[in-house]
C-alpha cells in the first residue's frame, strides 16, 4: 500500500509542534476552523469542513507528549488509513517532523490530492508553531 511521507523543519519546541497537532486549539490554528481533538490514547479527533456531510473522524491509538502522536482514521476517505506524527529535536534547535500517512489502497487520484493536501497544509502549521499566529487552512 502506498504512503504519503513528509520531513519538515520547525523552528519551534517540541512541545509547541506537539501541541498544534494533538490539541482543539491547536488543529484550529492551522488546519480548520471546526476541530475538536480529544487527547491522549483512545480519544477522538473530529475535523468539519464546509460541504462535507459529516465530520471525519480519527482515533489516537498512541501519544507520547513531544514526541509521537498516531491517528487511525475511522470514517470518511481516510477510512483504514494511519496518520504517524514524529517530532524529532535537531541538535542546531527546532524540531523536525517526520509524517507519515499510510494505508492508502492505491496511487490514484485520491492520493495525490491527499499528497498535495498535506505538502499545503503543513506550509501552515510550521508558520503557527514558530509564531504562534493562527492561519487555518480551513474556515468555517
């Protein structure tokens, strides 16, 4: 099975980045707007986006505060997929983040549009860790 796998520099801590993908606030801050994240092993992240019927929804299935957050994808066109954050601290300061989503069934067009989803997606969420100025991909 194919896998979307992305490396980016933060210059932020650990626990910044940490936070921007495993918390409410953080998601909202530069993902969508209607987010909620329930925290730690078995809790639920929900993410709304205008036009789409119904929340897509993802379990935690492992947190390691600073440093590995896994999301397993329960409905929706990430049915059956996992979501693996990594954080890795750089010797020179910040962060790097390691991502992978995998499970995907095969490189269609779906996953190209997931790829490319995730390359823009994140060009956001280093600008909110490192400055703490929300810029949603999402809103509404």
């Amino acid at each position: 099975m194919p896998d979307i796998a992305l490396r980016l520099a933060i210059e932020a801590d650990a626990d910044t980045v940490y936070d921007a993908i495993s918390t409410t606030d953080g998601i909202r801050g530069w993902f969508t707007t209607t987010a909620t994240a329930g925290e730690g092993v078995g809790g639920l992240h929900e993410l709304a986006f205008p036009g789409v019927p119904e929340p897509w929804r993802l379990r935690v299935t492992e947190a390691e505060r600073g440093k590995r957050l896994v999301l397993a994808g329960q409905n929706g066109p990430w049915t059956g997929t996992e979501q693996t954050y990594e954080v890795l601290a750089r010797p020179a300061g910040g962060v790097t983040l390691r991502f992978t989503h995998s499970g995907f069934p095969a490189v269609d067009d779906a996953h190209r549009d997931f790829t490319y989803g995730w390359a823009t997606k994140f060009v956001r969420l280093k600008g909110y860790a490192e400055t703490g100025e929300p810029a949603p991909f999402v809103t509404g």
